[in-house]
C-alpha cells in the first residue's frame, strides 16, 4: 500500500512505520547475536507516538537532558541512560529518580554528584565518558575528539584513584559511519583505556553507528562488540539515534511561488532553517522524490523556504515536468533530526506530524498553530 502524500496537510512529516519496523528489526538482530543493548538516542528522534513500536525491540533511551529522560520515562518505560555535559543542579534530583544509567562527563562532575548518587534509594548505574582522542569524522562541529572539545575525559587527565563508584565507560566518536570505523576505534580504545575497562560492568560504545543503512557491515560491529565481552566480559550498549530513523520519514511541502532571478526559484511552505535544520547545519541535500540532480531532468528548480533568511535554501533540483504553484514535493529521510531540531523563526509554523501503517492508514498525530507560538515567547 502506497501513501497518499495529497491527503496530508502541508507541510508534513509523515513516518511509516513499515520502514521503521524494517530498522528495528535489523537492530533486534544485533541484540540477538550479540546479547548487546541497543538504546534510541532520543536526541535524534523522538516521536513518541512510535514508542510503542519502538518498545517491542529496542531496551530503552538515552537522553541528553531531564527532558528528554523524563519522555523516555513516561513514554517507552524501560531502560533510560542520560549523558550531558554537565549536569543542572536543580535537576539531578530528578534525572536520579528517572534514569538507569547516569554518564558523567568529567571526573569533577562526578565527584560534584557523587555523595548524592550514593544517598538515593534509586540504585543508579554510574559512568564516565572517556575521548580516545581518535576520530574519523571530517565535519568539526560533529566531531567529539577535535583539539580542545570539551567532551569526555583524555588518558592523560583520567583518575582511576577516583573510580570507586563508577560502573561503566562510555565513548562517542562516531557520526554516520560504518563498522570499520568502529572497529578502528576500538583499538584505540583498548590501547588507552583497556586497564580501567576491565574494573567496569559494562562499555557504552556510543551513537553515530549507521546500522540500518544498506551498504552496513553488521558482522564487524558483531565482532568489534564481541572483542569487548570475550576480552573483558562487559555488558555493551549502543545508542544510535538515526540508526532507528534512518529512511523511515518524509516531508511533504507545497509550492507557493516561482520567481525567477537568472534561474527557476520555487518558494515552498516548508524552510530549511526551520524544519529541517541539518541541511543548513551539516550541510546536506535530501533527496525528493521523482526528482534529480540539477540538470538531470529538463526543468531545473532552486527550492528555497518562506522565511526572510537570505540563506534559506534547500538546494537545486531538476524534473521531467516544469512544476507549478501548488505542487506538492516529498522530501526524503526526514524522520530524524527534524522534529527534534525545528524552531518557529520568523514565526513560521512547525509541520504536522502523522504515521502510517497498513492497519490505520495515515494517522495524523499532531498539528501546531499560533499559541504553540506564542507560549514559547514572553
């Protein structure tokens, strides 16, 4: 059964949940051939009228804040790590009442907190999060081993005098990559920190692994995850956020106008800077369906949003057809770090969000309007 992107209002983002069922399925298999537990990184989506799908496979969240914690708590019930920077003051009384594991990002956070995990009756599970200081990834913003970041502890500024409490390592490194990055980092991994592993219950290897993308290698993720538990017998985790969302959703927008200013220039009732930020931030150009590379196709198109940001353009297109106003485009892989990124510049309305799947149909789950506006402003 097709989706009737017509039907839906504009603009949109649609998840179905055929695809998103193929992905967990995937990631099932890993926990099965493993005995790892896999998390969805609720930084990268977090629908949570999903959860109930998301539930009957994965063991639970990993969230960057109270909020966050507080949604996988409510919404998925079962397991919640969290992992930020540093932590509010005010709120780890709650972040201790509602997560399983709490990673710390430094060895002064952890003693800041230490006697208050240690007084809760909630057992709580403590980590640290190491920086290997190797990493693969090319874009800086993205890339948690550049000199001087500010996430995760070094070798050379580890205290394992300090460990007395702490359960687990965590490291990230990782973004949209394959396992033979993992498998390289790993190594390193050991290298440096392969002593204090061994004192540990369990290993966290972090997000950023593509497991669901086709051209993935499962089977060396299986034996990068399988050398930690062979050589240290740790628990694993892994928290993938896209992994879980990776091609699962859509954008379906509207043209509103066509200008022209040395070349074709749609403007659409969707924006880059506001629904689907990362192509601005990464930057990237999502694909559209029935649509190509500029000049592919005889009609070539540069699509831009309705904000008043110069720079708010999606990117340059081409169809076999010249498109009109009214036409409808449908964005692809649009489920994660869409929903959780968008903002209301310019008050610019945020997108429905619907589902599908062959029981329902189209499930329109949520819609927006002016006080969902006003209530973030004073």
């Amino acid at each position: 059964m097709d989706i009737d992107f017509s039907i839906l209002p504009s603009p949109c983002y649609i998840v179905d949940e055929r695809l998103l069922l193929r992905n967990l399925e995937i990631l099932q298999y890993v926990q099965q051939r493993t005995g790892c537990s896999i998390l969805l990184a609720l930084k990268g989506f977090s629908m949570y009228s999903v959860f109930p799908l998301v539930g009957k496979y994965l063991k639970g969240v990993t969230a960057s804040s109270l909020f966050e914690a507080r949604l996988g708590h409510e919404e998925l019930g079962k397991e919640v790590h969290i992992y930020a920077p540093a932590y509010v003051d005010k709120e780890f009384d709650q972040i201790m009442d509602t997560c399983d594991h709490i990673i710390f990002n430094s060895f002064g956070q952890w003693n800041k907190f230490k006697a208050q995990v240690k007084n809760n009756k909630t057992k709580t599970s403590c980590g640290i999060r190491v920086n290997p200081e190797y990493s693969e990834i090319e874009t800086p913003i993205y890339d948690p081993c550049y000199q001087h970041s500010r996430l995760g502890v070094t070798l050379s500024n580890f205290r394992p005098e300090e460990l007395d409490g702490i359960e687990g390592l965590h490291f990230h490194t990782m973004c949209e990559q394959n396992s033979d990055t993992l498998a390289r980092t790993i190594q390193v991994v050991d290298q440096k920190f392969g002593e204090f592993i061994k004192r540990m219950k369990w290993l966290n290897l972090g997000g950023g692994h593509h497991i669901t993308r086709p051209d993935y290698d499962i089977e060396t993720l299986v034996r990068s995850i399988t050398f930690f538990q062979d050589k240290y017998g740790v628990d694993i985790y892994l928290e993938p956020g896209e992994a879980v969302a990776l091609n699962t959703g859509f954008l379906v927008a509207k043209v509103l106008d066509i200008v022209d200013n040395g070349m074709k220039i749609a403007i659409l009732d969707t924006s880059a800077a506001c629904h689907m930020p990362d192509v601005l931030e990464m930057p990237y150009r999502p694909n559209i369906i029935d649509a190509g590379m500029p000049g592919e196709h005889p009609y070539t198109y540069r699509l831009g949003g309705h904000t008043c940001l110069a720079g708010d353009i999606i990117g340059d297109y081409s169809f076999r057809q010249p498109i009109k106003t009214g036409d409808r485009l449908v964005f692809c892989d649009m489920a994660h770090y869409t929903m959780v990124k968008n903002n209301m510049f310019n008050g610019v309305n945020l997108p429905s969000i619907a589902r599908f799947n062959e029981a329902e149909g189209i499930k329109v789950v949520r819609q927006f309007g002016y006080e969902d506006f006003k209530a973030r402003l004073s």
